[in-house]
C-alpha cells in the first residue's frame, strides 16, 4: 500500500513548497529544539539524524534542497516508510499545497488510513524527541552508582519512544547515542504472558542471540533481557522471551506501539548497540518517563541506602548472625530456598569469613521506585587476606525508614 502511495504522488510535476500545516508542525519541532551540544551528548541513529535534517529543511522553505536530501535517503534506506512518506509530501508540494504529513490524495485516503496513522505518530514521537532532548549533564535518576564493570548502561524512554545509550567513562556515564524504538501494543508493564505490554523495571541484557539462528522477524539480531526479574518474580508476574530486536528485512521501524511486548529498534541501530555493549553486565532500565537528574542528586539520594549497605557489611563481619539476620526480610528467597532454608549457606559463609572484614568490589547500584522503593545491588564479596570472591546480587526493599533485603545471590 506504501508502494502505491508514493507512487500516486511521484505524479507531480510543477514544484511550489508554501507554508503548510506540515511545514508549521516541524517548524514548532525545530523552535522548541535544543541548542546544538558537544559530540559526548547523545546523536540520533543515522538515518532518523538525515531525516531529522529534511525536517529542518522543509521549516526553512528550503523545498528544493529538502527534496534531494529525501530522495538521498529512501534511496539508502528504502524500506524506511516514514521517510518514503515525507519524499512523497515534497513531491506532491511540487503541484499542491501539503497540509498535513502524508496528505493523500482523497480516493487513496480510505485505504491509506491505518498506515497513514501509524506513521504519523511515530513522526509525532520522533519530533517530540528532538525538542525534548536530555539535558547536557544529567542522567536517569535510576543510575545511582555503576562500577567500571559497567561500561555502557541502556535507558529507555517509552513517553517518548526513545532508548538512550550511556557510555560509563572515568569522569561518570556520558549520554552517547539515542534510538527511536517500539514498545508492546498494549503499552506498559507486563503482569502475564500474552498480554502484549512491555515490562517497566531494572534489567540485564544475558545474551546475544546470533542472528542466523533467528526468524527474518527480528531482524539483525537479538538482546534478551532477564525478565521476570527477581522483583517481577514477587510480584507474581510471569512471561517471558522480552528482547531487544530489530525489524523485518522488508521493514525499517514500526509503530510505537508495535511489538508483543519487546523493545524494537531499526536494524542499523540494534546493530550499532549489540558492537557497543556487553553481555551480563549493561543494565536496561525501561521507565515510562525518565526522569534526569544531576550526579551530584544521585549520590544524595544514595547515601541513606548506602548506610545500610554499610551496615550488613559490618554485620557480616562481625561473625553475628543474629545481627546480620535482622538485614533479611521474613519473605526472603533465594532461587527458590527460604530464609530458614538459605540460612545454613549464609552461616557456612560467615564461618569461613571468621571475623575477617569483608570489601565490596566494583559496586553497583541501580534504584527502581513505583509502588515501593527497590535497590538492585551487584559486587564482588571479597574477604580480607584473599584476592577474589563471587560475585552477588542483592535485591533490597525499603520499609519505611529501613532497608532490608529480599533476594541475595551469586550470579558469578
């Protein structure tokens, strides 16, 4: 239907770009736009950044200029749908006015409809996008501390269908790429299997899934995610198979509400993310709406929970396991055993521990708070007098003016 779209407007013959509804559209995009930063501020994907670029063009009056640019790019990316649709408004501007994105011509206008639809939200989205851009600085108010083990963090925005891609560098993360993506059709935070949402929470990326192994549906590749995480797991949700994947090979993107419950993104753009990132240890918060703060808010917000993290380091020291039970929730679990049933593991360690101070190594920490308050903790248990330890992850929940933890386990 795409096809026979375009090609009911590449009839145009006479060239006359005026003001439109369109051109106003981008234009308030562009006068809402953040200044230009620095090249360790995040740029867009390749070829949303060139089409960004004829949006910019067309809210100049700059028609002729625009036009080459839009052929340039289907020409690159031909299954790019939302760009053939703007190529095909500059070529209808060159007989008619264009009032509206894809403004088709009227017997076409009742089969188009859907699509037409689709594809102007996901260009309402991508404007939206450029003019609300991070602030240069700040960061997710989930990224409260990652060690150097965590090279690159992922953070997604589905207010705006947008994934941010962190660089962790000596001086703090640094926002160095964003994505457009798509997010379950039924929106957000999965409960069940088949219900068609997208989970909100802090996750891993476990693997990367050789493309050759997959179905031409997911694209260049695949990044699974381990959802149900311990929390989801509390909370009884159940599902699985949530990834990061790409497109189809005869489709560019999707709609923003698209997916089964995946994350999605354009095949040039999953695999500009699966050669940067790391398998295991890049975090993937996905959050209805970010909200970004300083690193300087993030270490005070920090500093409570780190108190008590300190504390349960003490204790474990100690060699008193009365003391150091008094950390764990009545509901503990870890990988299915109880608190009663883990205890003996968590004395067998104290045992081997024998009063000896214990350090945290490569310390991360990661914050989610909706309906409570939840702290993902990763570090290397390392005894004084040794050189390794495991690696463990904690789950800690915030009950009322005290942390305590629900899930402790080695991961490694």
């Amino acid at each position: 239907m795409m096809k026979t779209l375009i090609l009911a407007l590449i009839a145009a013959t006479a060239f006359t770009l005026t003001s439109s509804a369109y051109a106003t559209d981008v234009k308030k995009g562009k006068a809402k736009a953040a200044p230009a930063s620095p090249k360790s501020v995040a740029e867009p994907g390749p070829a949303e950044a060139r089409l960004i670029e004829v949006y910019q063009l067309i809210s100049k009056a700059h028609g002729r200029e625009a036009l080459l640019k839009a052929e340039q790019l289907v020409r690159d990316y031909p299954h790019f749908q939302l760009a053939q649709l703007v190529y095909g408004d500059l070529l209808a501007s060159r007989m008619r006015p264009v009032r509206t994105l894809g403004d088709v011509p009227e017997p076409l206008i009742k089969a188009a409809t859907p699509a037409l639809n689709e594809l102007r939200e996901e260009s309402q989205v991508r404007l939206k996008a450029l003019r609300e851009r991070p602030p240069p600085g700040l960061i997710p108010s989930q990224f409260l501390t990652l060690s150097p083990r965590n090279k690159h963090a992922i953070a997604v925005d589905a207010s705006r269908s947008r994934l941010y891609l962190f660089e962790n560098r000596p001086t703090g993360l640094a926002l160095v790429a964003d994505y457009y993506i798509s997010i379950g059709k039924s929106g957000l935070e999965k409960n069940i299997e088949g219900d068609l949402r997208t989970p909100l929470g802090v996750y891993f990326i476990t693997s990367n899934l050789d493309p050759k192994s997959l179905r031409d549906f997911y694209g260049s590749g695949a990044l699974p995610i381990n959802y149900p995480n311990v929390l989801d797991s509390k909370r009884g949700k159940t599902g699985r198979g949530i990834w990061l994947h790409g497109t189809p090979s005869d489709q560019f993107s999707r709609p923003p509400l698209a997916t089964d419950g995946c994350v999605v993104l354009a095949n040039p753009d999953l695999a500009q993310i699966i050669r940067t990132i790391e398998i295991r240890t890049t975090p993937v918060v996905i959050s209805q709406r970010l909200q970004w703060i300083t690193p300087k808010a993030a270490h005070s917000d920090n500093k409570p929970f780190e108190d008590a993290l300190t504390a349960w380091q003490s204790a474990k020291s100690s060699g008193n396991m009365d003391r150091l039970l008094n950390f764990y929730t009545p509901d503990f679990n870890s990988y299915g055993k109880t608190l009663t049933e883990w205890t003996p593991a968590l004395r067998s360690e104290m045992d081997k521990v024998r009063g000896r101070a214990i350090q945290l190594k490569d310390l991360s920490l990661l914050r989610w708070t909706d309906s409570a308050d939840t702290m993902v903790v990763t570090f290397g248990e390392v005894t004084d007098g040794t050189r390794t330890g495991p690696t463990k992850r904690q789950y800690w929940i915030r009950q009322g003016s005290q942390w305590k933890i629900f899930f402790e386990g080695v991961i490694g």
